[in-house]
C-alpha cells in the first residue's frame, strides 16, 4: 500500500460526478475502500446512504454559492 491518496486532495473541474457526469464538489472516501464522486445534487440525494459507508466525505457544495469567474484559459 504506497498508493494511498490524501484524503483532502481538492476536487477540481476534471473530477467528474459519478451518477451524471456534472463537475464533482463531494467526494465520498469508503471504509470498505475507494471513492466516490458526487454533484451537489446527487450527493444529497444519496446522502443518508452513503454517510453510514463513508470514512470520510470532502464536500466542496460550498463553493457553488461562488460567483461564477470567467474563463482566463488561453491555451
Ligand atoms: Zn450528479
């Protein structure tokens, strides 16, 4: 075991929703092992369910309430 990923590593715009493919702001750390990526809206969903299983949940719905910026990609 010398893969093990911080817990905290952010999500970031490439971290996709697992239900619906929408920009990921929760991820959900498994006890049994693996993770999970939810959008807001999945992850209350499923939320009651997934609580019990999760070691540990890194929600960034946060940010949503964030205003919008415009995009500075210039590649
Ligand atoms: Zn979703």
């Amino acid at each position: 075991m010398t893969t093990t990923l911080s817990p905290s590593t952010p999500l970031t715009a490439i971290d996709r929703c697992d239900r619906c493919g929408a920009q990921a702001y929760v991820r959900v750390t498994l006890t049994a092992g693996g993770d999970l990526l939810f959008c807001g809206h999945h992850f209350r969903e499923h939320e009651a369910r997934i609580r019990p299983l999760a070691s540990n949940v890194l929600d960034q719905t946060a940010e949503l309430s964030s205003p919008s910026v415009p995009s500075t990609d210039d590649l």
